[in-house]
C-alpha cells in the first residue's frame, strides 16, 4: 500500500485553468478580481478548442448536407 504522504499536490493557478481551457494568459487581467471567481470561472466554462472542434465539424455537415440537396442526392 502507498504512503499518501509520498505525493504532493498543489492548487493548479488561475492562469494555468486558462491554459486549460484554451485562453491566453492575460485573459482576466483587465478586471480586478479574486482568485476563486476565477477559479468558478473557469471550472464553470468549456474548453475553447473542444467547442471550436465541435462546432467546426457541425458547419462542415451543414454544408454537406447543402451541397447534396442542390446537386439532387439528398
């Protein structure tokens, strides 16, 4: 069995939950604010990359889909 005191964790900082989540690092500087409503923000929020993925992917079969009807296959 492991000792639990052999491992150490430490709180992940604000600007890392950004990297995390696809943002830059100066996201939240023009606002003062705590460090746990940033923590809510970004626990709270989707990854950007994940969205643009998903999104990106939907415009493409949209446009599928277009493309068939006008040309008569669907």
């Amino acid at each position: 069995m492991t000792n639990p005191d052999n491992y150490i964790a430490r709180r992940l900082m604000p600007v890392e939950c950004a990297r995390l989540q696809g943002m830059p690092d100066d996201w939240c500087d023009q606002v003062s604010h705590a460090d746990a409503a940033e923590y809510k923000l970004w626990g709270n929020g989707m990854a950007l990359p994940c969205i643009l993925y998903f999104i990106e992917g939907a415009a493409n079969v949209i446009k599928r889909r277009d493309l068939e009807r006008l040309l008569g296959g669907g």
